[in-house]
C-alpha cells in the first residue's frame, strides 16, 4: 500500500481537540478482496473522504466495512465467495476500532487492548468465520457487542451502499420511522408498545392468584430440586469412585509390571556384566602366569656383555607383573560387587513378581478403563476429594426423586394455566397507554429537533421542505414524511417525480445531516452521497458534513467520485486508484 505523508485539510490539533465519540475505525485492512489485493486503509475521527476515479475500487471499502461487521443486507444480495479476488481461494476483510482509553475508559470496556479487530473470512467454497481479536466468534455474538457500540450493520443510517439511497427514497413512511427510532436509539420503545398489545390479555386478579399459587408451587419445588440434585450428585460421585478404584487397581497392576520389567532387565544386565568380567579375569590370570614364568627364567647366568640388557629384562617383567595383578585384584573386587547386586536383584524380583501376580488377581476382578492410565497418586488424590465430597452428602433417600417428580408435575400444571391467563392479559391499558404517550412524546421531540436541522440545512443546499410526523397517534401505522421543493416549487415528497435524482440525492444527504446528532452509532459509512449531484451542490454539502459532524462528533467515512473539493475544517483524504490488476490507497 502506498502511503504518503499526512496533509490534511486544517490543522491536525484540531482533529485531536474535537477527539472521537466513543469508539472510531482506525484502519480497515482489505486482503484478496475484490480489486485490491492487500490494501490498508487509515481512517482518523472526524470526517474522512475516499476519493477516486470510477472502477478504482473505493466502493469495494464500503463493501468490506459492511462485510467485516455482518451487514445483512450484502449477505442476501450476492454470494460472498464472489467478493474473493479472481484466483485466490481465500479473503479477509479487517475493521480495526480503536480502543485508546479516554480519560481512564475505554469505550469499548470489555476488551483491554488498544484496538478491537474485527474480521472476516471469506473461502471460495462460500464458507466464512468471524474473529474478534483473533478469536472466533459466530454473528450473534458479533453483533450483539456492536449494538453495545452503538452500531447497527444493517441500519442504511450507519452503512450506506450506493444503491440503498434509492431504496431509502422508495421506503414507506412506516419504514422511515423505523429506521430513524433504531439508528436514534428509540426503537426499543416502540417494540415495548407492540409487545404490550401482542401480550397482554386477562383480568389482573386471576393473574396475581395464580401467580401466588405459581411462587409458592416453585418453593416447594426449588427446596425439593435441592434434595433431588444433591441425590443426583450423590449417584453421580459414587459411580465415580467406582470408576476410580477400578482405575487405581489397573494403575497398582501396570506400575508393578514395569517394575518387574525393569527387575529383570537390570538383572540381566548385571549377570550379563558377571560373564564378562569373570572371562576378563580368567584371561588375566593366564597372563599373570606366563609372566611369573618368564621371570624365573631370566634368573640364569648371562655372559659378561649382557648383564645391562637383562637387567631392564628383569625390570619390565616385574612392571607388567605388579600391574596385572593389580588389574585382576580390581576385576575380583569388581566381581564381588557384580555378584551381591545379583543376589540382591533376585530378591527384589522374587518380592515384586509375587505382588505383581496380587495386584492382577484384584485388577482382572474389575473392567479395564478405556484410555491412558494416570498415576496412582493422582487417582488417590481424586478418590479421597470423592470420598469428601460425598461425605458432606450425607444419607439422601431414594424418595426423594419420586418425590420431585411429583411436585414437578404440579408445577407445570400451575405454569401452564398461568400462560393460559397471560395470553388474555388485554385489560392491562393503564400500562400500554404509558407505553404508547413515552414513545410519542419521544417521537415527536425527535421529529422536531430534525426538522428545524433539516429546514436549516436543505436551505444552504438551495432547497425547502420539512420532515413531518404523520399518524402519529398510532404505533403501528405511524410514519416520518420526507419533503423538498427546488427551484421556487412548493415542497412535495421525497419519492415524487417531481424531483430529479440530483434533488432527490440533496434532499436524503440533508435528511442524513439532520439525524447526524442524533444517530447513537460513533461512525457512519456513506458511498457515493453526491453521485447525482452538480459540482457546485457537491461542495456545498461536503461543507455542510463538515460542519454537522464537527458538532456531532463521532466518525463518518464518505466515498464520493472524482477529486475532492475544499473544505473547511478538519478532513482526512484518501485516494484511490486501479494500477494494473489492482487497487492502491494513498493518504492525502
């Protein structure tokens, strides 16, 4: 990846003053993917722009964030194993949040690193994994930590693909508001309404009778779960001791037979090592013998010219004498000791068979354990904390089981009847009502902040309009109108003809701008926003996700085509560009 130096737009203090809302991408890390083969992506708080000519392979990043964090909406509308680069059989995709502590927090509390690695991998046989921090994970668990980050994959709010504009523009009322309440963090209180009128039914004081009758039927039979686990654990720990006296007996039976083994290897050895010094010393003393020999026939008169020749005769048969008997009195002694170690491996073998042949009469009275025998310290140790265990027990009756069975089954005669009563529970309204006037007092507060800062914000953009609330009186049905009118005509809904694709594209990025302070993610990812618009709007919007973002704080990652205009405040640029077969980023 090339990478040059940092020039951003504005001073760099000031990115760090305005600092991130929780959480940010620091980097995304594409490997095989699409048309980049490796390419690493920076990303800094605040607003980051990816520039780039067409088919350079700036929407392919969207696509990988979206990937990486289990967007729903990219799994359902291509076959993932087509996102491989060509001739690779393995992807990965990287979204690296950073986890920098903030005054003492981190913000994403449950992991103790600087940075939280998602990842992703893709095989060409469609298969794919999820880690975090180079642990598996399945999506569950996945997405369940990212809606504790505030961030939901599939919500067009936090990540938006090029075509989803049109899909946003397309939606019903209904479905606008829905998706506004869950990006805002308003949306659970929507659910309690609807769970409320799916549930609730009955008459309160048929359900508070039985549900005392329930209380003290779950008494009774959490005191009888007691007795009846403690008698489960009673059977489970004796079954055990069974299983490890069995083991222990098998591990007396095979630690002996090793030891005779060893017995009679080391005796062998030893009457093995008897042989040999025996036929040293018998070959010694041969050579002893001669010597004597030869020494007694030096003694003869020699003629008077030889005398210094047999005396050294003399001397160095005497010094082969002295040394070979010294050699044959080791040998003896050497002997001696090889003999009594003899004697006594003897008897120790003579001890150890006769054990041995105990210790299998005991081991072959009960089965063998499968698998690899432990030793017989280890076994006691576990065999006498069984023995505790099931002395603390103390006696348990076998009643006791017929006995919890008994109340079981009044219990769930109790809770059955119970559920039967909460499928009524409709006379509750005090409670739904509640929920109903939170939701609408939240709604509207909601739709009217937005629409003041979508007024404000359409205006710089050259257009008028306004977001309303409709049938808002009614969970169920109620929807959030989105109109603009360009040109001096009068606002007319999004979705009407009456506005081109440029307007329709100014009027969601306006609508985008006006949630921003809003959205509870801490990053948004937008591609393309100003596809449709002219040069002259183009900036003009930038300049205005510049200045909402500088507000709302958080982190947004925009793709738009073409060079980036100039924008005041703090901005990071990335470019990128196809050379060859592939995809380069550079900073900017």
């Amino acid at each position: 990846m090339e990478k040059a130096a940092p020039n951003h737009v504005g001073e760099r203090g000031a990115v760090e003053k305005l600092g991130p809302r929780g959480t940010y991408i620091k980097e995304v890390v594409l490997e095989n993917f699409m048309s980049h083969e490796y390419s690493r992506i920076p990303f800094r708080p605040g607003l980051n722009l990816i520039a780039g000519p067409n088919g350079a392979g700036k929407s392919s990043i969207v696509l990988a964030i979206a990937v990486a964090l289990g967007q729903t909406r990219t799994e359902r509308s291509r076959r993932l194993r087509d996102l491989i680069r060509r001739g690779r059989d393995l992807s990965r995709v990287t979204v690296v949040f950073d986890n920098s502590p903030v005054e003492g927090r981190r913000p994403i509390p449950w992991f103790r690193e600087d940075e939280v690695r998602v990842s992703r991998y893709i095989r060409a046989d469609g298969t794919y994994w999820f880690e975090m921090n180079y642990r598996t994970v399945d999506k569950y668990e996945l997405t369940s930590r990212l809606a504790k980050m505030g961030i939901d994959p599939d919500n067009m709010l936090v990540i938006m693909h090029q075509g989803t504009m049109a899909e946003f523009i397309s939606m019903s009322p209904t479905e606008r508001l829905v998706m506004v309440e869950e990006a805002a963090g308003l949306h659970e209180y929507r659910e309690r309404v609807l769970r409320a009128m799916r549930e609730m039914a009955g008459v309160e004081a048929e359900v508070s009778k039985t549900q005392d009758l329930l209380r003290r039927a779950e008494e009774t039979l959490g005191v009888w779960r007691a007795k009846y686990e403690k008698l489960l654990e009673r059977r489970r720990l004796e079954e055990r001791a069974r299983e490890l006296r069995a083991e222990l007996a098998w591990a007396k039976y095979e630690r002996q037979r090793e030891l005779v083994n060893q017995l009679e290897a080391e005796l062998e050895s030893t009457e093995t090592e008897v042989g040999e010094v025996e036929s040293e010393s018998a070959q010694l003393s041969k050579v002893l013998a001669r010597l004597k020999e030869d020494f007694r026939g030096v003694g003869a008169a020699p003629p008077a010219g030889e005398w210094s020749e047999v005396w050294k005769r003399i001397l160095d048969l005497h010094e082969r004498i002295v040394d070979s008997a010294v050699r044959r009195a080791v040998l003896e002694y050497r002997l001696r000791e090889l003999r009594a170690a003899a004697s006594r491996l003897r008897s120790r073998l003579k001890r150890a068979r006769s054990e041995l042949q105990e210790l299998e009469t005991e081991a072959k009275s009960v089965e063998r354990p499968s698998g690899r025998l432990r030793d017989p310290d280890e076994i006691l140790e576990e065999l006498r904390l069984v023995g505790a265990r099931l002395a603390s027990l103390g006696d348990v009756s076998d009643d006791v089981e017929r006995m919890y069975h008994r109340y079981l089954q009044t219990y769930k005669e109790i809770r059955e009847r119970l559920d039967q009563l909460e499928e009524n529970r409709r006379k509750i309204l005090e409670a739904l009502q509640e929920r109903a006037e939170f939701w609408r007092r939240a709604v509207r507060r909601l739709v009217s902040e937005v629409d003041g800062e979508f007024r404000e914000i359409l205006g710089r953009l050259g257009g008028i309009g306004y977001v309303r609330l409709v049938d808002g009186e009614e969970v169920e049905s109620a929807g959030l109108e989105v109109s603009a009118g360009f040109r001096g005509m009068d606002p007319v809904p999004l979705e009407s003809r009456a506005l081109s694709g440029g307007e329709r594209a100014t009027t969601v990025v306006a609508f985008m701008l006006s949630l921003q302070r809003h959205v509870r993610s801490p990053i948004r990812v937008i591609d393309e926003f100003d596809v449709h618009m002219d040069p002259a709007r183009r900036e003009v919007a930038l300049r205005e996700f510049a200045r909402v973002l500088s507000q709302a704080g958080g982190q947004s990652i925009l793709v738009t085509p073409g060079p980036p205009p100039r924008v005041e405040g703090p901005v990071h640029l990335v470019f990128v560009q196809r050379v060859g077969e592939a995809s380069r980023v550079a900073e900017a």
